[in-house]
C-alpha cells in the first residue's frame, strides 16, 4: 500500500547538484514525487512503501554529490497524496533562509574535457560551469540558490543551453549557472585605457596569452575577482609589477598549467595534491626540489625558499594557462590593502597604473573573494587565509540557536572577517583585510549588510573585540546603534582560544585544558598589549595563567613595523649595545630616552620573532605584515642539524623570560654557532616552552591559536613533541590561525563562557 | 619685574591676605593695567553692541614653559582663537590662575609679562581676574583659565549648518608643530634641531578674511587637542557630510614630520595651537587661499581637502602611495593595532 513520505535533506545541498541527482536516484527506484529547495534545505516528497522510502534514504545520503556536504536528513509519512510522475519543482521558500551558502568550486574535469575538445560546443568557452562547479557564493544575491537568484540571471539561456537544463539525463540539468558563448558572458580585452583592442571572442585568450608571454602585465577577472598577471620567468616584468604596485618584497603567488608541472618543480605531497586539485584549487605553499626552476625566485618570493603555487580555479584560468603553458604570477588585483578589485571599471580606474592589459568579463560578482591560502606541517593542514572555496559556511557546529542566534561577531582590524549566525547556522565571512582601509572598511561593512538582507536578520547581538580604536569595534557599535542591539565586547586573546576550543567541540570537555595563545597584539585586560598568553580552561570558565615577560612597547604602530625596535626594547639593559648600529644617532638617544619614560608593556610572542629576526640580521625595517616571522621560519628550515638548542634550559616556567632568551642567543652567535641553527632552536626552544608549561601544570590538553602558529616548523615540532609526550595539542583546523579567526572565536566565547551554553 | 621680598609663591598668597595683595598689586595690576582693569571693582564694566561672542577654556601644560612659548601666551591666544574662530572680534578676556605653592615668582612674573605681550598682539584687554593658590602636590605649576567676550564681524555667518558639499578645506598652517614641540620637551626627545609650538593669535588674520570674503567662509574651527583628524571627525559627525583629505597636500614641516615618523606618531592627532580650519565656498576657494597666503600667520595654508556627499559622516585619508584610510576618533591614546 503506498504511502506518502516527505524527506528532508539539510547542510550545503543547493547549487551542488542535489535536486538532479535525486532525480536520477528516483527514477531508478521508478519512484514518483517532487524534488525542490527550501529555505532548510532540499525536500522530497515520495509514493513509496516504508521498506523502498528507507532504502532510498540510505542512497541518498551515501551517494550525495560529491561537492555536496549533508548535515542532516530525517523523513516523515505525511497525508496520502498522488503523484503521477517524479518532477523537480521550482523553489519555495517561504521563511527565512536557513541553509548554508554555497561556496565557489573549482572547474571540474569533466567541464575542463569539455573546453578542450575541438568538436564540444564549449570547446573554448570561458564561464563553462555544470552542477558540479563553478562559481556559486561569488555570484548568490538571494537565496536559495536559484538561476534567477544569482547574477548569472543577467544572461538569459540560449536554446541550446535551456534544453541541457531541462534534460534530466545530461550533466547540466537543472545547471544554474548554464551559459554556452551564445547566451551571453563576454570577454573583453582592453589595453591600460580601458580601450578594446580584439573584437573576436575566439581570439582574445589567446591573445592575452601573448602578451603575457611577451613582458606585459595584465589584470585579468576571474570568477572571484581580478588577478594581476606576468611570466614568472620574466625577472624585468615582475619587478616592474613590484614597482608600479608599490610592493618592494611580498611574495606572488603563482599559476601553474598543470599538476605535472607543478611535480616537476616542486615537492608534492599526497595531501598537497589533494588539496591544490580540490574544488577549493587554493594557493599551496610548496617546497621546490633543489634544481634550477624555470622560475624567477628572488623577485617572486624575495628571501624566501617556499612559495605559493595554485592550479586553475575556472574554465578561463584553464584556457588561459593551456595556450600559455608556462607558469605566471598571479596575484590578487588590488592596490595598497585595498580589497580585490571585481568591477571592471573599477578596475580601470584603479589598475590603469599598474597593468599594460585588462581582460574583463561581463559577469558581474557580489561576492568578491581572494584565492585562500593553505600549508602544510606535515600532515597538519594550516589555513593561512579563508576564503573562495572555504568561506563563508562553517559546517561542523551543533546546530545553534533559540537566544544564542541573531548574534553578528565583528572580528579584529588587520584580518578582518565577521561571522552571523541569522539561525541555526554559523556563517564565517571570507578574510576581507586591513580595515585602516576605506575600501576594505566599506566591503566590509556592506557584505554585513547583505547578509542581513539574505537571510532577512538583525543581530539582536553584536559581539566586538576589546580593543576600543579597532575599525571593527567602531563599526560594531555603530550597527549596536542602528538596529538596537546589545553590544558585548570579548578579549581578543580569549577568542582566539575559544575559537580553537569551538573548532574541535571541547567546551564540554571535562578534563582543564591549557590555551596557548601567540600572535602579534591585542588589546589585554590590565591595559597591557598582550601576545604571549597562557589560559586555563576548564569547566566554561577561561582564566589567564601566566604570559611572557612584559617588555616596553614602543612608537605606536611603529614598532610592529621595524623588528629593530623589538630587539632593542627587548635585549637586556647590559647587551643592548648589540643594536646599535642599527639606529642613527638621533634615534638612537630618542628610543633610549622613550624607553625610561614609556608605560605601554607587551608580551607579544609576534614581537619576539621580529626581534630575534633582527638580532639575526635577516631584517631591520618590515616592508610587510609577517616579514620577519616568514624569513625566520626560512632560515630555521635551512638547518639540516638535529642539534638543538633550548635557549631557556633550567628556566622556571610559571613566567617566559624573553631576555634571557635573547641573551643565549646573541651568546650562541658570538660563539659562532650558525645562524640556522639558532633560528631552529630559537623556534624549538618556543614548543620545549608549551609542553613545559603543559607538564608543570599538569594538563594533557593544549589548544594553540594565533598567528604565531601559522609558523609550520613550530607545528612540526610541537606535533613531534607532543606524540612523545602524550600531550594532545589542538590547532585551528577549518579556519585560520591568526586575527581572521576572532569573529568566530568571539562567538564562541560569547556562547560558551559568557552565556555557560553547554555543549 | 617687581622687587618683592619672597622668591617662591607661598599658600598665603591666594588667601586674599596681605601676601595675595602684594602679588596681585605690585604684580598682576601693575604689569596688565588698562581702564577697565584699573577699576578694580568686583567685575568688569564693558560696552558691546550688536552680537557677542562668548568662550571660556582652561590652560593645563606639562611642561609650562616651551620652545615657542609658555602657558601664559597660550591661555590669551587660545581663547583669543576660539573667539575668532566665532567669526567675533575679540575684546576683553578674564584671566584666572591656580598655582601650586612652590611656584618660583620669576617664572609667574616671565608668565605674566608673555600675558601681557600677548593681549597687545592680539588686541585684547584683561579686564577681571582671580588668583588662588593650593598645596603642593594639588596641582601642577599652574593652571590659567581665560575667557573672552567679542564681537561678532556683521560680514560673518559662521556655523556648521552651512557646510555645503563641495565645500574645500583650508589649513592655514603647517600642522602638529605644537604638540610635537611640547612631546619633544616632555619626553626629553632629543632631536637635530628644536621645533617650536606654533602658538600665536588669528584674530587679525581671521578678520581679514571675513572683511574680504564674508559668507563664503562658512565655518571655522581650531584644530587644538586631538589634532586635524579629531576635528574633522566630530564635523563630519555634526553634519553628516562625508569628508575627504589629501595626505599630499597636507603641509608639515620636515623636522615636525621625521619627529612623528620617530615617535611612531600620526600627525594628524597631534595638537596644534596657532592654526585654523576653513570651510569653504568650492567657487572662492583659490582666492581665499591666496589672499590668506599673503598673511604671515597663512603663508604655508594649504587645500587640504573636499567635502564629499559620498561615505556621510566619514573622513576618508587618501594617501599619498594610494589607498584610501579611514580617520577615526581615537578615544585614547594612538595604541598599535597592527597585529
Ligand atoms: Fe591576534
Ligand atoms: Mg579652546
Ligand atoms: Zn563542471
Ligand atoms: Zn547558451
């Protein structure tokens, strides 16, 4: 006797696919029904038996699309009703949206064979997408995920197009984002005016190609936003570009055609390839093999033995690098900290200095987004920036919600990223930047907003770091104004541990565990900038333990800025001759004279590595954030030796003494021991200091967050460490390290300790 | 200075006893004698007419005495400023001191006489005082209160309600001079040569101003505590209008600018003390700026930025490497948020 039944399917299940391949599995099981979006989800409606409805289930959540991610499903009888046929029926969603947003994935092979084979009628075509792939965040502006909701909705489908849609056996049935070259997307190839110079569709990648190969720089608009490109074995262009992008030292990263390329060049581990073929095609950073690369190393990444290596995100990108085949830099399309660039005339007006050649495109994009940075220790995956294919959904939480939703986390200032929670779903923002800058500030500002209307939410609460100058505070309290909500401002180091605790469910833990936190400033509790903290966590309470050493910090901003400060308001009283030469004569008497009357202490472990960058004379004056911390970590790596030195040996542990570490360091060089060496122990000497203080005090559980731990050497080393001593140690995992993490460790810690919100 | 038979300023002295009328006589009423001082009744008699201008301030600096100047000097051109910055023509201050005992009778006396110098530049009479003294240790030096009274020029029309989009902004000087001057003695920061406070009296200038221009200034404000930014800031905010200014346009002068470089200081939250800020008319801009350039107190003004109806309530800093910043409020002090 059938029946009917309603099956409900939540998590990332709109633009993956989802209802096409229910539809198939339904037609296999002969079974007829409905299939559509919701605002929970995708919901099914079935005539079946109780046996066939089960069993159909079960194939569902095993054989989901592989892009597709299911948090939840659950199937109900419900009222008889006929169906005479199984269909997908348009959207309905007659409530707020509460269902997480899809990401951008990578082209897929299938679409990638497709543009490469001369007979395909999308042999060549640029925006090739199926229900596998293609741009899904970067071009929502409503939801559910629905062709007329995304901004692919501004090129209606050609014929051709419409009967792939509709066709239930082929690959982009129900395909949102289907376009062929007669529906609409353009490409446009533009010198540094902004004028056309190639009228010819077919023509254009091939002539940007050209002129890749030929010297000149070009800013190209992928899918995400734009790229800035040249040969990365053009010494002359590349530095050309670091001219005119006023951008003396940061490393590019760089395009490869291929993943046997990149074999060749590099050394890939499974776990690399993984990742850099994924639907996420990140930025790995990879090490090279000891040979001579067909790369210009110095001028791509000064000083720096790793670099940034990315595979093809978009059907362009992959026509792009098939007729170049050779690696470029490719770069995000900004100016100054200023956010990527998705505008073309925006574009123009703002890289018309920078680049020889534009090659737009017409698709308009509403959620720009930079290519997210990924490494690795090891086995240990270290997200270095969130965003296309990572942001904005954070998927492994309990579902929250009741009082604990409508709550809007602000984050910090340098790594900007928010994170909402309208519902029972949490929503991490992709890193935006440094909100000193009025456009990253206004992106920034205006995404908050679209996600209020996305989702048809006002935060009841808005959470904030402590640090009262923060861009994101003010803005915080701002909005707190604006839609009346309660504003809650959370320690910045506090939410860094928390997000590690939320990250891996230990809230509820009930053994205490240690929370090391290091990173480069923030606001403390006793008016202090703190950076080298010790929490203690146990029970929803979180208290501070101990940190390292207080030190003055100087000049504001400055002292950030140059390592050089660092070591001297560091080095001990008797020693602090070494830095001399450093300084002219005038800054020298003026630091000095500072330094008796200065009150603002830190105990920033981010300062540390710049000081000990600086004794070690890798870099005085920071042309970029992380300068230092990166040269030192190159340098520790370039050490082959397993002689390794703890700088604090014999040292009590209840209080890191940072002098005492300089001082057997600059020790150890007058020694003439060599710089790799005490670069690596240096870094050694920093986890002997975790499982230390793990084992003085008596805790199995170590929690580390951070930008500090974004240094891989440290991680290998604390992982190592850890193994032998039995002590567990937690990193973030699906989300950044550094500052970029606070707006949803801000909601943790709001949740968990404020609210006790046990899990 | 007068011959008196004590050398530091004791409690009796503001006790309104016999040591006060010594000080006060053979001092304060001797050296700023006018008409109406000379009086000596319990307030001053003053003929006005048509729209006064009234403002009070309070004179705190560590330390009292600077390159460019001292406390004295700075407490009659401040209100002087503040005055003018009314659109007013300043004509009678009063002038208050608290002195913690202990305060060496040549140093009231060199305050007293910058006073004095002071009031005649700018134009101005004391006309009503108070002198009162407290204990070591419940003050620090001294403090000066000063407030004026003016009248407001007819050809003036000064307030924020006429901020127009469009509207360009004159700085009439080289900024953060003061503030660094004052850091730089406070902290002891030594540097290759000394920079001076910038402190000094804008009435006349001002006056020329609105003789010449008249409405087309339409409002004017002196960028003291909190510096440039803060200034525009709290305008932007008044007024909901959206300010933009040109880190290349903004006049500094080198040894100023490598001391904030040094200090890790923004300029534009350091005080000045003998600058103003001019809003106006898009159309008279240019002549404005030359006629006030032709002024001593003007030579180095400068366009320094628009009024935008973009980002309302903003100020956005274009820099000069490009990028545009956002200038906040800073509540405290300029704390490293670089990460
Ligand atoms: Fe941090
Ligand atoms: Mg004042
Ligand atoms: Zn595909
Ligand atoms: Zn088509």
């Amino acid at each position: 006797m059938p029946q009917t039944f309603q099956l409900t399917i939540t998590g990332q299940v709109q633009g993956v696919g989802f209802r096409p391949f229910i539809y198939k599995l339904a037609k296999k099981f002969g079974l007829k029904g409905r299939v559509g979006n919701n605002e929970n989800g995708v919901l099914i409606f079935i005539n079946a038996t109780t046996k066939t409805a089960n069993a159909f289930l079960k194939n569902v959540v095993e054989e989901a699309p592989g892009v597709s991610k299911i948090q939840s499903h659950s199937f109900r009888e419900v009222p008889f009703q006929e169906f005479i046929d199984f269909k997908i029926i348009a959207s309905t969603a007659e409530h707020q949206i509460n269902i997480p947003l899809t990401p951008d994935f990578a082209v897929c092979d299938s679409c990638k064979q497709e543009i490469r084979e001369k007979n395909n009628r999308r042999h060549g075509y640029a925006f090739t997408t199926c229900t596998n792939c293609g741009p899904r965040y970067a071009v929502t502006n409503k939801y559910p995920f629905e062709r007329t909701n995304t901004t692919v909705n501004d090129f209606g489908m050609c014929p051709a197009c419409t009967k792939e849609y509709r066709d239930p056996e082929y690959r982009r049935f129900h395909s949102q984002t289907n376009t062929c070259i007669d529906c609409g997307i353009q490409l446009i190839l533009q010198d540094a005016t902004g004028k056309d110079i190639e009228d010819n569709q077919e023509k254009i990648i091939q002539k940007a190609a050209d002129l890749i190969r030929k010297g000149c720089i070009l800013a190209l608009k992928n899918t995400n936003g734009y790229l800035i490109c040249c040969d990365a074995n053009n010494a002359r262009a590349i530095e050309l570009l670091r001219e005119r992008k006023q951008r003396p030292s940061k490393p590019f990263a760089i395009l490869y055609p291929s993943m046997d390329r990149i074999k060749t060049d590099f050394e890939v581990t499974s776990e690399e390839e993984g990742m850099l073929l994924s639907p996420v095609a990140p930025i790995v950073i990879l090490n090279p093999k000891k040979r001579k690369l067909d790369l210009k190393r110095e001028q791509i990444a000064p000083g720096l033995q790793r670099l940034g290596v990315m595979l093809p995100s978009s059907s362009l990108l992959t026509l792009l690098m098939d007729s170049l085949n050779i690696p470029i830099v490719a770069t995000s399309g900004n100016i100054h900290g200023s956010p990527i660039i998705a505008d073309q005339k925006e574009a123009v007006e703002k890289l018309s200095d920078v680049v020889d050649y534009f090659l737009h495109h017409n698709l308009r994009i509403s959620f720009p987004q930079d290519d997210s940075v990924i490494r690795f220790a090891d086995n240990h995956k270290i997200i270095n920036r969130r965003s296309r294919g990572l942001a904005p959904n954070y998927l492994e939480q309990e579902k929250t919600g009741g009082e604990m939703s409508k709550i809007l986390a602000m984050g910090a200032h340098l790594k900007s990223t928010f994170t909402f929670v309208p519902n029972s779903n949490i929503y991490v923002s992709q890193y935006f930047g440094n909100l000193d800058n009025y456009d990253v500030t206004n992106r920034f500002g205006q995404s908050i907003f679209q996600f209020g209307k996305l989702f048809e939410t006002e935060p009841r609460t808005i959470l904030i770091d402590s640090h009262p100058n923060y861009q994101s505070s003010i803005i915080g309290e701002e909005l707190a104004e604006t839609w009346k909500s309660n504003i809650v401002s959370v320690q910045h180091h506090k939410a860094h541990f928390a997000s590690v605790l939320g990250e891996h469910h230990l809230f509820g833990t009930e053994e205490k565990i240690l929370g090391v936190v290091w990173d480069g400033t923030g606001w403390g509790d006793d008016q202090a900038i703190w950076g080298g903290e010790f929490f203690s966590y146990e029970k929803y309470t979180m208290q501070r333990l101990t940190h390292f050493e207080y030190v003055d910090w100087l000049a504001s901003d400055k002292m950030a800025k140059e390592p050089r400060l660092s070591l001297f308001s560091m080095l001990d009283k008797e020693e602090v001759d070494v830095c001399k030469h450093k300084f002219s004569e005038t800054e020298w008497k003026v630091y000095n004279q500072m330094l008796k009357k200065n009150i603002l202490k830190t105990s920033s472990v981010g300062r540390l590595f710049d000081a000990v960058a600086s004794l070690l004379n890798l870099i005085d004056i920071s042309t970029y954030e992380g300068e230092a911390a990166m040269l030192l970590e190159n340098l520790a790596q370039t050490y082959t030796g397993k002689d390794f030195i703890d700088f604090l040996e014999g040292e009590k542990y209840e209080w890191v003494h940072i002098r005492t570490i300089l001082t057997k360091m600059n020790e150890s060089m007058v020694a003439g021991m060599s710089r790799e060496q005490i670069a690596n122990s240096f870094i050694h000497t920093l986890a002997l200091v975790i499982i230390k203080m793990a084992k003085n005090n008596n805790f199995r559980q170590v929690a580390c967050s951070g930008g500090v731990f974004q240094n891989a050497l440290l991680i290998s080393k604390l992982v190592y460490l850890g193994k032998k001593s039995k002590i567990k140690l937690r990193f973030n995992r699906i989300l950044s390290s550094n500052d970029e993490n606070i707006s949803f460790g801000q909601l943790c810690y709001y949740q968990h300790i404020k609210n006790k919100i046990c899990v | 200075m007068p011959i008196l038979d004590f050398d530091i300023i004791t409690l009796g002295h503001g006790s309104g006893g016999m040591l006060t009328n010594k000080l006060l006589d053979s001092g304060v009423f001797d050296l700023l004698s006018n008409d109406i001082l000379d009086e000596r009744h319990d307030g001053a008699f003053l003929e006005l007419h048509g729209k006064i201008a009234f403002s009070t301030d309070s004179f705190l600096v560590s330390p009292i005495f600077f390159p460019g100047g001292n406390i004295g000097e700075l407490a009659v051109n401040g209100t002087v400023n503040d005055l003018a910055m009314c659109g007013a023509s300043p004509k009678y201050l009063s002038l208050s001191f608290i002195i913690e005992e202990g305060l060496p009778v040549k140093d009231f006396w060199e305050i007293l006489v910058s006073i004095k110098i002071a009031c005649e530049k700018a134009g101005v009479k004391i006309v009503t005082g108070d002198t009162k003294v407290v204990e070591k240790g419940k003050g620090d030096k001294i403090f000066i209160n000063t407030s004026g009274v003016g009248t407001i020029n007819p050809k003036a029309n000064i307030g924020k309600k006429n901020i127009q989009i469009g509207d360009k902004i004159i700085v009439s000087g080289n900024i953060a001079s003061h503030g660094m001057a004052i850091l730089s003695v406070r902290e002891g920061l030594e540097f290759d040569s000394e920079i001076q406070s910038d402190t000094t009296y804008l009435n006349h200038c001002v006056e020329d101003l609105l003789n010449n221009f008249g409405t087309d200034i339409h409002l004017l404000t002196d960028p003291t505590r909190g510096g440039v930014a803060t200034v525009l800031k709290e305008i932007a905010e008044a007024t909901a209008v959206g300010i933009e200014i040109y880190q290349k346009n903004l006049p500094i002068d080198d040894q100023v600018a490598s001391a904030c470089e040094l200090l890790g200081l923004d300029s534009l939250y350091v005080a000045n003390e003998g600058l103003f800020i001019a809003f106006v008319s898009e159309e008279k801009a240019a002549v404005i700026l030359e006629k006030l350039r032709q002024d001593t107190k003007g030579r180095n003004a400068k366009i320094i930025g628009t009024v935008v109806a973009n980002h309302p309530k903003q100020v956005v800093l274009e820099s000069a490497i490009g990028g545009k910043r956002v200038i906040s409020m800073l509540p405290g002090e300029q704390l490293p948020r670089i990460c």
